[in-house]
C-alpha cells in the first residue's frame, strides 16, 4: 500500500512519518508540500537523516491513481476542502487530518471555521473517523474525516456514559488541557518558549472550533440536542492533551460500576485501557502511542462523575488515529503498526 | 516588629524570607527548624548567601516573648495545631499557614487530614485569613488560619457571584491545575523530576483536604450547605495555580455585567485584578507577585460562567497573603512590601 | 531621575520597567516604541496591568531634553548605533543594552554583526558598562555600552585569574548556557516551544557576535591578543546563563587558594558571591536578581581550573546592570533598587 | 531467545522492557526485584497495562540456565559485582548495564565508586560493550561491561581523531550535559522537580565515576596515558545527553576535513550518525531512539576542535546499546529491534 502525504512538514505530518516508518503493509510513497516544495525532508528535520530522505514535491494530481493508494492530508484547514476532492474523483482514499470535513452542518463550519464551507456532496461522503466508534462505517469510506484530538479524548469518555443514558446532557462539561504541539509548528507568541514554558494558559474560551465536533456526536447519541461547556488551557509540555470532565448522574452509580461499564464497552477495542478505581491515568503514560487511557470517579457527595481521558495528541489525537482507521479501511488488525510501548519516562 | 519563623526550611517559609527582606517595617528576627536546627540557612538555600545568613533554632517557647512581636507557622499539617498554642498563651500573635486552623468542625478535620483535630478553644479563635473577604477580623485576631493555595484562587474567583445569588450553588465544579512547589519540597514519586515534566496528572480526586475549606466559607455564603466537585491537576511547573470554575448562572448575564460586578467587588482591593472582556490571565502573570488575577466568559449557549482565576500559590497562596494580614493585624497599608511586579518572562 | 525608554516591548524593556519601579530615586517617564506605537503597554503586558499603564509613544527627539534625565535603549542590534547619538548630542546621557557600541573595532563590528559599523566618534565615547570592573570610567561616562549576557558571565569569572596572570590565556575554552529568553520576543523555530523543550542544542558555534566582545576585554587584560574557543547553547528553560569556563593553571593553585583571590578581588563588590569550595552555583540561585555567582574547581590531574559563573541573563545580563550603571554614573549607592532576593524555587 | 532481567524498576530496565517488546527475536521471560518483588510491573508502570503484565520475582539462581538464554542487570552500582558471576557461572550470558565491571582497574573502581571492587577473575572476563568500537570481542562474550551513557556520547565523538593522533591528548575537554532519567528514579532533592525546573546545575567536579571509564578507553587508543578534564550538568529535561567536547589539533584541518573522517570511521555503522558542516545535532533529534548523532566544528582562529556528539541517555547510553550489544552477541543484524525513529517533536 502506497501513500501519498500532503503536508509533511507539520508536525502531524512527521507523526504520520514515523508510525508508517513501522508499519508492515503501508508506506510513505510520495509527499507534497506546497510551502517547502525542493526541499528535503530531512534537511527540514534531521532526525530523519539515513532513515527517511526523500524529496517534498508540488502538488501534482493527473497520474497520480497510478501511483499511490491513498492520501492522507495534514494540512491546515482549509486546504483539504478544495484539495481533496480531486483526488478522491480520481478514485483514491482519502484520510483528512483537518477539521474541513468533520461537520455536516455547512452553517457550523463557517461560524465556528470563520471559513467558506466545503462542497456538501463531499462532506456528505465523508465519515467521521472515531475508530472505535464508526469501525464499519470507517471499513467500507472513501473519505475519512479523522477526529480532532479533543474530541477524541473527549467522546471515547463520555460515549460509553452518554448512550446508556446515565448521565444527564445538560450538565456536561469538558475541561481540556493541551500540550503545545497541537498548535502545530507555525510560530507566534502563542507558541514562544518563554511565552509558554512556567506557564498556564486557557484559550479560545466558548470560540473552539472543537466544540461543534463534539456536540455533532454526543448529539447524535443522545435523545436531544446537546450542548457542551468546553475550556481548553496550554498546558507546558509538547506532547499530551488530558480531558477532565464533569456530569451529572441520573441516577447514582458507584466508581466500580462505572469502570465495569467501560471495560465492557471498550471490550473489544484495545486502544482503549479503563484503568482501575483509584488509578487516574496521566498524559506521560500515552506518551508516543496510540492509547486513549481512561480514569473515572464517582462522587457520592455531588452525584456526579469525573471522568479523566487522556491521549498523545499526535498519536491518538491525530496521526495514530489516522494509521488505525487505515488499518481498518484495509480490513487489517487495527494494531498494524500501532502497538509500541509508550515512551516512558 | 520583629518575626519568629517556624519551618523556615520549606517553601512557604523561604517565600517569607524573601518576601519580609523587602518589607519596611517587619523582619525575620529568628527561625525555628526541628529537622535542621544547628545548621545555617544559606547553607540550605545558597541563593540567600549575603542576604540573609542565619542559624536556624531549635524550637524555644520560655521568654520568647521578649524577643519577637509575632510568630509565623510555616510547617506541614498537624504540627502547629499543638506548638501554636503554647506562643498564643504567650502572648504572641500568630499566623499560621498549614491547614492546622482552618476548619471549625473538628469531624471534618479529622475526616479530611487523617488526623486527630485541635483543641477547639484554639480553632474558635481562628479568623480564617482572607484578606479580601475578612479584614475587620483579621485585623483583630491573635491567631490567623492563613488559607490554602486552591481555596484562596477559588474564593476570591467564586464569591462575588455568590454572594449576590448569581449563580446556582449546587452547580460548582472546580478544576485546579497547580505547579509543583504546593508540593512542598519533601522528596517522592510526585515531585520526581523525571516523572512530572512532559506530565500531566490529576490526583486526590474527591478527597483533597481543600474541599471542606472551600465548601465552609461557600456555605456561610449561601443560604444552604455548599457541595462542590472539586479536582486537581499536577501541572510540568514550578509556581502558580490556577482554578478554572464553572457554575450555572440563575438568570443569564453577559461578560460585561460580570466583569463590572467582579470590579465593584474588589474595588477597594489591590491585589485582585478583575482582566477586561476577551483577556484571560494567566498564571505568568502574576508569577512572584501578591495578585490574584481573575478573568469571566458567560455562555449564552450553556447559560453557564466559565471563571479562571490565578494566583502564585507561594505568594497569594501562602506567604504573601500571611504578609497581608500581618500588615492588615497591625494596620499597615496592606500594600506594604507587597507591590513588586510580577517577574515575567 | 527621569528614564526615556525606548524599545519597551521586549524582554529587556519589561524587566527596566520592572526594575526601575522598584527605585527609589529614578522612574520610567516615557517609552518609546517603533513598532508597537500607540499601543498601552498594560495591553501587550497584563502582567502590568494596574501597576505600569502607560502608552507607548513614537520616536521623538526635540525637547526631550525637557522632559527626561536619561535614555535606556532596549533595541536589536543595529537601531541604536543611528537613534542614540541624536540623543546624545541633546546631552542626554545615554545606555545602551544592544551591542551596537560594545567594540571598538569597527572591522570586527562589521565582520561579527554583518551590519555596518556605528560613527567612531560616538563609539569612541561609549563606556563598556561591566559595572565591577570599570566603576569610574562609568561614573564620568554619557554613553554606556552595557554588556552582553554572556560576556557579562564569562569576564567577571575570568578576569581575577587573567589579571593576576595565573592562567595561560591561549587555553580559554568557555562553554556557555543560557535560557531561551536571550534571543528575546521574536518569533520563530528557534525560540518554538516544541522544538526547544525537553531539547539541548548548540549554536553559532564560531560566530556568536559576543566573541569579540569577549577578547576585547581579555585582551586588554593579558600583555597578549587572546582568542577563546566559545560555543553556546540553547536549554529548556527561561531564564539563566551558566558559562562553564576552563583555563590551563600557569602554576597549579588549589580551588581554596583559587576562592580566595576571587573573594579579594571581588571584595567590594556586593553581587558578585564567590562560593565556598565544594558549593557550584547553579542558575536559579540568582533568578531574579542582580548577583552573578561563581564557583571554582581547580584539578590537580589536569592542572587545569573549571570556573562556573551564573547571572540571570535578563538582570545582571542586560536590564540589571543597566540599573547598576545608572546608579554609578549618579553617584548613588550601586545597590539602589537592585536588592531582592532571588526567587527560589 | 529469553531473557531474564534483573532491576526492571528503574528507568534503565523499563528501557529495557520497551525496547525487547519490539524485538522479534528476543523477549522478556522473567524479572527480578529485590525491592518490589511479588508487585506485578504494570502496577509500577502503568503506561505497561495490558502489553506487559508480569509480576516481579525475587531473586534465584538454581534451575534458571533453563529457563532463559541470557541476564540483563539493570540495577544501581554495587549490586551486579557479587550477583553477576553466578549467573555467570551457570553458563548464562550476562550483560551489565552497571558501572561494576567496566573498570580493569581494581584501585580506580574503589577509588572512584567508593565501594570494594568485584572479583578481578570477573573483571577480566568482562568486554567493555561499545558497540561500534569493540564488535568483535562482544560477539565472543560472556560477560558485557555495557558502557556508561556520558562515555558512550564522549568515545564515539573522540575516538576517530585519537585513534589517527589528530588531536592532542592533553588538551581534551569534555563539557557534559544531561537530563534528569540518567539519575534514575530514586528521589532526593536533587531529582526534585522544584529544585530542577527552570534550573541549571552543575555537579560532581571532578569526582565523577565516568572519568575513569572515559580515560581507560582514551588510554588505550593513545600512546600516552590520557587525563580528561570532565564537568558534567543537569538540563531540565528528562532525556538526552549532549557532550560537547575541546581538542587542539596537531595540525589545521578544515570542519569538511574532519567530517570527511567521520564518515569513513563510521561508515559500517548505521546507529552513528555524521551531520554534514554548519548542522549540529540536537539531542531531542535522537530522542527515544539508538542513534549517535555527531556534529564538528573546527575553529580556524584558535586550531581547536569542536565536537558535538549527542544520545538518548536511556537508549544508546543504555538500554538501546545493550540490546545491540546482544544483537552482536547472537550475530544478529544489530539493527534488530532497534531502528525505530526519534520522537519528534
């Protein structure tokens, strides 16, 4: 299985590099960049030397079926929207790492996006890829809108919860917090070592581009429109995004039941680990891998559920994800290329 | 007016140090340590060296009277509930920045810190030390229970919405993130280098000791008892803390009018600093200093308030605020030796 | 004492801003900027917020004479060397904290900061600001060249063993570190969080534009041209310089004997602390602060010293000295605003 | 292949364990604990939940030859000299991530170590485990001395200019930076996040246990018995070492020169790798990974080289070399298991 990478160069790009670099049946073919075309790869990234040196091309599409069997896009927003179809007219797969065609409403896109919308035959086409939730709508897509990390930190949460109908939706809310890489290479004060480094930030408050992506979901697995309260701070590290998040219970159920609920839900699915009562997951211990890890506590003196999920924001988040939802495409084992340690410490 | 320091070996008590070094009116006279009495505290702290050099005593209670006007407590939990009142009986004004005071119900003492309570003679004399919310009885007391890091962000974040019945208190969650230096500087696993940076760790979720401080003060607040969910996160950071709280509003009121309530709040107080519409603080911004900066979003959509407030838990957060009250018990400018400028970057 | 800042908005400017308001006799008037013009400076800074607000005025020169006492220039390298002498020639009394009048070769200006090189006349004016070891030149100066971070770091380590001739001035090899806010607030790869974090890197090894400012003052110390090996490296946090220096001994002298002559030499000199042997500094000794403090190990094996001298690359590096240095030129006590004791942790 | 590993709670042993996972012909059968024994590790680790779940075993030796292939000692220093040679001498090959058998020297172990020395019968036996340098005495051995992680990144930038006497040995100058993981997992304060973050130590002038090892080898390859002035750091990150390293050189070559012989040095070896002029390696560039990276700078003003060699102290500098240690071992290709790319960023 060939690819084609469109937008090597950031740093989902890269993560896509290194966990195909693994990976027994698929390989990196081809990449374009349209801002750094000429050059190569590891001349921009020198930890690939003597592992990956290939040459960025320009973004060439006749002939391309030829070529390669899929097309991942790592690009910003906005690009995949009017970039992806061509190639998907041409018969190839396409995964989008971007948000461009994670939203069906074409009015959500552009409010929250501040963006025109995409072609709504192609968004329409497009089938969110939550691995574990989607897996046999993923298997049998063309094009596959990959989640954003948030939301899948956040939805492998709250799903098992929310289906059954144990937690009331009006009372949700998701404090999110991100190592630094999910705001990608582009540079910027939001992003300046000294800026970030012994320092906290929240950002985006009530504006995230995410929160539409969830309340697409949980709206859909719910009986009602449900609408979340999403804050999400910078947090001092590269790697890593944590979701705290709080419901309310309908009815009260101890911490224990809720973890058998989730390893029950989760059974099937190995990416996902439900840790034991009193073990709360940390972003280290996903560190470089493709777990989404999840910790509960249900507090008798609220009647509410905390619910901590954590995942490598580059892995779970974005480029594992990615691989994983390749895998399924291609009716391989979901753990083609995916099941390294995390790196620890 | 000359000081007595117990515990001068941990962090709280060498913020005070530094913090009274610049204060025109007070001085550290002498220091107690149990553990490292005989030895000098430059040899401890060699960024003290030339500034302050002093040995530090074994603790003395005979004729102490004589020789310093005030005593601050600056040692773990459990310590100064039986050394306190043995210098009150003295004559000396205390101010004391563990946990040892700060609850009036002994089961909750008990039940929270894992210890036996104090003698309740000792805790009804207590004025819990928040400078903003008490100073008539701050100013009078003889022994002040200087509040905990978390509990000090979120009051000053909570209680202007409380207090007007804004918000619906049955609906308060508290999400802390703090640095490491609350920690203490007692070695383990959660304070190991290696295993907190490139980290992020909720812990003591439903059961930090916090929560009854908290909920104390939000009851005599509220026309009921106050239950929050409260949880707290180990952030890759030395100082800061910062509390993001979300509560339901009872009627909805935009930014804007939150922002004028917060400013007519605090505004006879310096050191809290409500930000303007669209400005979040962060916990850099007050890295050092004696503020606590807080900053609002009202959701039309949630119809909830979304309140991030920040502080240095080694100032605002402990030593700084035990600096206000003193200034306030001897009825200094409460500004006084307290107006440096946060060190940023 | 009346201050005109210009160049407010980096890191040097702020921490002026945060200095100066801290002195007793001297206080920031007015701040200049080219970029940021018109701007509060409160509004790019909230740390400032209610303490300094102050808008940011464009670049003027009549009747400023009028209106302040003095001129910092907090600028890049090349604004300066065209914007000071106006000054100057007004009779303002000017320091610098670019390079821009450091050498006073115009060739190795040219050839080490590819611009091209100041007017003589003013460079033959200017003043090497390294407060310890020219005091009365300073006293008497108009134009200060205050010096760089890592020379500041790298002379006050050396010069008592070159002076005395103890050391052979060929085998200079200094190893410097310093935090990433030395290569200021401007934006780019090298100062992204997610490249510098959890990284060590080197850079400029050859070039780095302090190198001949460091040999001039080598050599106008040895009876010899001196050239040093000098390599710098980037790491993971704010704040801190560390130069680890090593110098061939001309007769073997003990790390006791060694401390001694430093203690002699710097006998007068209140910010700079010689260690006791066995006690290396290390750079958050000094955060915040204005000392710079040095450690010393002599190796009988080798015959050869190790010297390590640490400073806050923003205090006695840059903003600090600048302090220090108007201090002296008014005949004030050097240690007028410039007295705080580091922040630790 | 099984192997058996004793030390599996450290930071070297769950290197170790991740790095085995991936191998295909080797696998973890057994551990060892002395001070967690009857734990199961995924309760140490829980980053290893559901990939290794084992328990921990107290020590044994009868019957174990038939049980595994092979011993791998990951423990503190002390501990493999009296443990080691019974395994050893029940036919089991053993390789020693310690410090304990890497000195020929009894007098300098017990000078250096300050701890007795080990059987020198043993000693003799034992192969110093440089990979790239000593392939073929490691095919043949029993007993593998695996190199410290300073004296690896420091023989494989010294070795090609000694070996070809194109520096002076007197002159060398090794100035060593790591992160925190290579001080393992124990606590104390100098391990503690508060007092490491956003700080910058030096420590163990010239007492450090690396000396000897370094020298031994130097030795060896000069004809003159070879002293080294070495000073080591603590960044505050958690993994990499970069040694940046000083020679003159006995006559001028030109930084191409000198990569040229590198090159060729290197050629056969794929896990070192050489930067091509004006790129010198950072060490998150090698990050998780068993690469060598090495960068050269040659200062035409001074005759004096540079070179900037870099690892991941838990990989080449331990884990990483052992298990190509053992590849060499079992003739294997030594790249099994192994080639995975640096996590970057």
């Amino acid at each position: 299985m060939k690819i084609l990478l469109i937008g090597g160069t950031g740093y989902g790009g890269i993560e896509l590099i290194r966990l195909l670099h693994h990976h027994p049946l698929a390989e990196v073919e081809m990449m374009y960049s349209s801002s750094q075309a000429g050059t190569d790869i590891q001349d921009i990234y020198p930890h690939l030397q003597t592992i990956v040196e290939k040459p960025l091309d320009t973004i060439q599409i006749t002939d391309i079926k030829n070529q390669v069997d899929c097309v991942f896009f790592a690009t910003p927003a906005g690009v995949s929207k009017s970039l992806l179809p061509q190639f998907l007219d041409h018969g190839l797969r396409c995964i989008d790492l971007s948000g461009d065609f994670r939203l069906q409403s074409s009015e959500k896109y552009e409010a929250w996006y501040k963006l025109s919308a995409p072609d709504e035959a192609y968004v329409k086409q497009a089938v969110y890829g939550l691995s574990e939730i989607y897996p046999n709508q993923i298997r049998n897509a063309s094009l596959i809108a990959n989640p954003g990390c948030y939301p899948t930190a956040t939805l492998l949460g709250l799903l098992p919860l929310l289906e059954q109908q144990i937690i009331d939706p009006t009372t949700i809310i998701i404090d999110g917090k991100s190592g630094v890489s999910g705001a990608g290479r582009s540079t910027g004060l939001g992003t300046h070592y000294s800026e970030i480094n012994e320092n906290l930030k929240a950002y985006k408050l009530g504006v995230h581009q995410h929160i539409p992506e969830i309340e697409q979901v949980l709206t859909s697995f719910a009986n009602e429109e449900v609408n979340v309260t999403f804050t999400t701070h910078l947090v001092p590290m590269t790697r890593g995004i944590m979701c705290t998040i709080y419901a309310n219970l309908q009815d009260y159920k101890s911490t224990q039941e809720l973890i058998d609920l989730y390893k029950q839900f989760y059974n099937e699915h190995p990416f996902v680990r439900v840790r034991k009562e009193g073990n709360i997951p940390a972003t280290k211990e996903v560190y470089g891998s493709n777990f989404c890890d999840i910790g509960l506590y249900s507090d008798p003196r609220t009647g509410r559920v905390t619910i901590v999920s954590v995942i490598d924001n580059l892995v779970k988040g974005a480029a594992g994800q990615a691989v994983q939802n390749l895998n399924l495409m291609n009716g391989w084992d979901i753990r083609t290329g995916l099941l390294s340690i995390p790196v620890y410490p």
